[in-house]
C-alpha cells in the first residue's frame, strides 16, 4: 500500500467535510513525519536532516499556531518577523508540503472553480484552493511584494478580501540603483511599522541585528559551501536541494537557517572528491516527479551543485549595521528584478563558481516571468561554454508534466554531458 497516497486521499475527503479535522489529521502526520525524519536521516549528511526536520517543524507551527505566523511571498525580507518571533510562511513552501502530502488536486480544482485561471502558478493555486477550502488557517497578517513572481499580485490581494486580514505590499523598482535601494528602505521600515501595529509589539532593533548578522555570517557559510562543491558534492535527494532554496528564503536570518549553511559547508568539505558531473538547476525543481527523482536521488554520476532560486538571496552581502539597506539591497540587486540579462548573470556566476558541466532550466508552468526568459538563458549559457537544457514541466501539479518526456530529455542530455568534447 502506498502510504503517503492513502494519506493523502483521507486528508483531501475530509476536507471537503470538515477542514479543521482535516488540519489536524494533516498535522498528525506531519508531526509523525518529523520524528520518522530524525531516524530516516541518520546516515545522510547532517545538513540534509537539519533542513527537513526545521522545514517541517515551520509547516506544523504556521498551521497550528495562525495567530502567529505571517503569510510572505518568497523574496521578503523575513529578518524582522524572525526578530519578533513570528513564523513566516510562503505560499510556495504550503503548497509544496502539500504536493508531498499528495492531496494537492482538489486545491487546485477548487481554485479553479472560485476563478483562479488555469494559468495561474500552481503553487499558488494550490495554496489559494487549500485556503478557500479552510484547510489553511488565516495568518495574523500578510506580506507581498511584486518581485519576481506575477502571482503574487492575485493570490495575496484575493486571500486578503477573504482572510479579512491586514497586509502590507512593497512595491520593488526594476532599475538596480542605491536610488532604488533608499526607497526600498523606507517601505521596509514602513514594513515593520506595519507589524508592530499589527501585532502590539515593538520590534527590537538589536534582534533585528542579530538576524541581519545571522543572514550574513550564512551566505559566507553558503558561499564557502558552493566553492567546495566544485571537487565535492553532497549525496541527497532533489528535495533536498528544496529545502535549502526555502532555508535561503524566508528562514534567512534565524538560528535555524545558520546552523544549517554552517553544517553544509562542514558536511561537504568532508566528502569525498566527486568525479561526476555537476548541474547549475534554474528555477524551481520538480521534487515530487517520479521520473526526476528516479534520475537524480542520490546518483553517484551527477548533482546539483547549484541552484539559482536561491543564490542571488546570498550574493548581496547583508550588513548588520545597517539593517533597512542591507535587505532593500537584496530586493532591488535581485536577478530576479529587471531584465532577464541579470538572472542569466547569476546563473553564469554560480555555473563558474561550482565547476558546472552544465545548465537545467526548468521551465514551469505558469511562471510567466521565466517562460519568458528560457531562451534568452540557453543562448547565453551555451555562449559561455554551458550545455543547457530546458526542461518544461510544472512543479506543483505532476499531471501537467510527461514523466516519460521528462526522463528521456534528462536522460539525452546527460549522455550529452558525458561525451569527450
């Protein structure tokens, strides 16, 4: 019996009768989850084990503890709710937990039948259908921004009417200016002014620093992590690579997020010399499709040295001794703010930094922003000596994407990789 399926299955029907029952019994689950984890990785790298159990714990304490916990899209700044001690959540790491719970399909069903267009991101749909459903509490409050993400400015402003919650949205200019970074700024202390009245408590600017300071000392820890990886690499699965894009999002700047790239520079220099061959992954990674992990989980001839997603979040040095620019820095800075040409920089700056074979671009499903952009990144990878697959799929909903398609193009342009040039 497949058990995570029939699980799935109990919490999708029970909610279409009584969500809050079905909250708990995904709960129940998710707590046996997290003690399965600290047996099950044992014998994986120390980090591997550090990111799931930390990832599930926020999952359990944004869902049973709404009243304390904030719903942010994935590039906000989340230093100053990490310093008040409110969970941050996004909608991606939600829905993505709920793709691994395999009760996904009727949130996405439901979002549709409330008017949510086909094209919109299924993370987000997915997310929208479980809150509408009630399966997803209301947060004390939420937070937005346009950056990156076109979703964002339907999910966030829908949830809001029905939530019947306060929320606060900054609003990022493209141009990469210090013009850009100021006014960044102020919204981000118009941001915590925002909480601080929301939640009737002020927000210690000496925390604040700290996690300012935590961000900082964990992209010198990512960054020393990403330049081993070029000998080295650390075994695990495409979930894994997972759950360092989300430890690099909104955990940044928490104990939690430090000791884990502070474990993962320490695990990875202690493995062996990888004679394999190395992949920069772009965007998001399909981690519930069979045919990827098939592939990719622990295979002794490749890994994902890299990940985009979540390397520009480290590339911008943070700055504990001046807070409010430091993290307006990594808005506006983004490769994902302004045109295409600054992801495709990242892009190249990780592939040299790691040592990369070569480059996946996964084209996802109702990201119009990357869609957009395929192109113009396997030109200028493959200019730049990096072979470059685009890999179509969807992340969120493994009926939109060929499991047979996707091993056999994977597959091809592995053995591609593995040809004397």
């Amino acid at each position: 019996m497949d058990i995570i399926k029939w699980f799935g299955d109990h919490v999708s029907t029970l909610a279409g009768k009584d969500p809050v029952k079905a909250r708990r019994l995904l709960l129940t689950g998710y707590r046996a989850n997290t003690l399965m984890l600290k047996h099950t990785t044992q014998n994986q790298p120390s980090c591997r084990g550090e990111g799931a159990i930390t990832l599930m714990k926020l999952m359990i304490e944004a869902l049973s503890h709404p009243q304390n916990a904030a719903m942010v899209s994935l590039f906000i700044p989340c230093e100053p709710l990490l310093a008040a001690g409110i969970t941050p959540y996004s909608v991606e790491s939600i829905a993505a937990y709920l793709l691994g719970t395999r009760c996904e399909t009727p949130f996405q069903e439901l979002a549709a039948e409330q008017g949510m267009p086909e094209t919109l991101c299924s993370y987000h749909r997915t997310f929208f259908g479980a809150a509408t459903n009630g399966l997803i509490p209301p947060p004390a409050f939420m937070l937005y921004t346009n950056l990156a993400c076109d979703g964002n400015m339907i999910t966030f402003p829908a949830l809001q009417d029905q939530f019947a919650i306060p929320s606060f949205f900054i609003d990022v200019p493209c141009d990469h200016t210090e013009d850009a970074v100021a006014d960044v700024a102020g919204q981000l202390r118009e941001m915590v002014t925002f909480i601080e009245d929301t939640t009737h408590q002020k927000i210690d600017p000496a925390a604040l620093k700290k996690a300012v300071r935590r961000t900082r000392l964990s992209q010198t820890y990512y960054q020393t992590a990403l330049a081993v990886s070029k000998k080295r690499r650390l075994p695990g699965s495409v979930t894994d690579e997972m759950y360092t894009a989300l430890m690099g999002r909104c955990m940044l700047g928490s104990p939690q997020a430090l000791d884990f790239f502070c474990t993962m520079a320490r695990d990875i220099s202690e493995q062996p010399v990888f004679t394999g061959k190395r992949l920069v992954w772009i965007h998001l990674i399909p981690n519930m499709q069979p045919a990827l992990r098939q592939i990719m989980n622990d295979n002794p001839s490749v890994c994902i040295t890299g990940l985009e997603l979540c390397y520009d979040s480290i590339l911008i040095p943070a700055d504990e001794n001046d807070p409010y620019r430091s993290m307006a820095r990594r808005m506006v800075y983004s490769g994902y703010n302004g045109p295409a040409r600054y992801r495709i920089d990242n892009a190249l700056n990780v592939a040299q930094t790691t040592g990369a074979d070569g480059c996946v671009v996964f084209a996802h499903w109702g990201c119009k922003e990357t869609l957009g952009a395929t192109k113009l990144m396997k030109d200028a990878l493959e200019a730049a000596g990096y072979p470059t697959l685009i890999l179509d799929g969807d992340g969120c909903c493994p009926a939109n994407t060929g499991d047979g398609q996707m091993a056999t193009r994977l597959q091809a342009f592995l053995e591609l990789l593995e040809e004397p040039s």
